[in-house]
C-alpha cells in the first residue's frame, strides 16, 4: 500500500517553512531554501550557509 500523496506534499510543506525562515534570519532570501528539495546541492548549500559571513553579520550598528 502506498501512502496518500498529501503526506508527500505536507512533509515538503514541513520541510520548507523551517528553512525558509532560517535563510530569512541569516539574510538571505528564503526561496534559497527551496534547494533542500535537490539531493547534493542541499548538503553543499548547507556548508556555504554554515561558514559563509551572513548579510545580517556584514549589516554595522551605529
């Protein structure tokens, strides 16, 4: 028995509100998150996000 394509659609759904907000914080625009979804390229974005300087640390506080 296969499961129902609505689980498929709420687990992307799932998967992708996170992330998306987490590009947000870092400063970035969250459809970046939308590569979670293409198998290499998410680990290889997750390393660039990870040791990369974020927009929101190159942004100085008077």
């Amino acid at each position: 028995m296969h499961p129902h394509p609505v689980f498929g659609l709420l687990a992307a759904v799932l998967a992708v509100i996170p992330a998306w907000k987490v590009v947000s914080k870092a400063g970035y625009n969250g459809a970046w998150s939308l590569l979670i979804f293409i198998p290499l390229v998410n680990v290889i974005m997750m390393y660039v996000f990870a040791f990369s300087q974020w927009p929101t640390e190159r942004q100085t506080t008077p």
